[in-house]
C-alpha cells in the first residue's frame, strides 16, 4: 500500500514538475516571478547552460528574487557573456545588501562607488547613496533626472516579524510599482 502511494504521489510530482522549455515559456510571457521559482527547481541539473542561467537570473531581477541570484553569480563562468551576467547580478545583489544595511543599521554609503545599471534598485541606491539626509528621515523622495516625472519613494517597514526595504514607483501621482526587499 505504501509503495503504490509513493509510485501514485512520484507521478503526480514527475507530471507537474517544470522543464526548462516551461521556464523559457514563462520568462517569454513575462511571468517572471513563475519563471524564477520554475527555475530554481532546474538550475543544479542545468547549472552548466549559461543561456538557461542567465534568463533564471533576469526573471529572479525583474521578480525582485534578488538574493537568488547568488548561485548565477557563481554559475557563469564560461564566456564573456556569461560573466558580465554574472558581474550585472553581483552589482545587483550587493547594491540590495548595502542599501539595506544602510538603512536599517544606519551605515553610510556616501564613500562607497561601485557601478550602476537601470534597475530600479540600482537606481534608488545611486540616490540614496548621494543623499546627503540619508540615515535621517522616515521615507526619502526621489525624481528620476532622466525622466522627471518619475520618483521613487523609498522607506522600511516591519512586516511578519522581517524588516523590509520598500521602493515605491509613481508616474506623476500613479503608482507603477511597489518593490519589497529583505
């Protein structure tokens, strides 16, 4: 009896269980956060195709995943593709570690230069880390300087017991995005 529930819950699991062509499919149609965690259950079978390792770690950045992004770090490897990828990930996570530190722990970033990209928490970091108010408000407001009407607002919360970096996105008085990050 046993044994045939194993079989019978060991199909099910084969029969659900996400392929790379489900991962590919799901980035395509923008459902990154899927495509992540589809992606997650493949990568160590698949850690050595950079191609695979890399749109994983795009949809894990655009689904705010960021600290998945550690094991693509340490995947690509292989050509130059593969490690500017990886050296874009690591910029990344390690801009979502010092930003949260900042914030929670008060330590400056005002010395700390390090690259930059579009990501919208790439870009909050730049200002935070030039603000010289920062570690001294509640919230902080920004406008973007390459599209004015954009401004992010950026604050902590505590939520379930975790401290939280949030990053709101507003288009004039329109909301576009709320990022949470821990």
């Amino acid at each position: 009896m046993k044994r045939h529930l194993f079989l019978l819950l060991a199909s099910v699991l084969f029969l659900h269980a996400a392929t790379v062509q489900d991962v590919y499919d799901l980035y395509s149609a923008k459902r990154y956060k899927e495509a992540c965690q589809a992606g997650s259950t493949l990568l160590s079978e698949h850690a050595r195709d950079e191609a695979f390792v890399t749109m994983y770690g795009y949809a894990c950045v655009q689904s705010d995943f960021i600290d998945r992004l550690a094991l693509p770090v340490t995947l690509l490897k292989q050509t130059p593709e593969g490690r500017a990828n990886a050296a874009y990930f690591a910029l990344i996570l390690l801009q979502k570690k010092l930003l949260y530190h900042a914030m929670l722990d008060g330590t400056p970033l005002q010395d700390i230069r390090i690259p930059s990209t579009d990501y919208v928490l790439s870009r909050v970091f730049d200002f935070y880390a030039n603000d010289p108010q920062a570690g001294q408000l509640a919230y902080y407001t920004y406008t973007d300087t390459s599209v004015p009407e954009r401004t992010y607002k950026l604050y902590t919360i505590h939520e379930r017991g975790i401290n939280k970096i949030v990053i709101e996105v507003y288009q004039g008085p329109t909301l576009l995005s709320r990022h949470r990050y821990w």
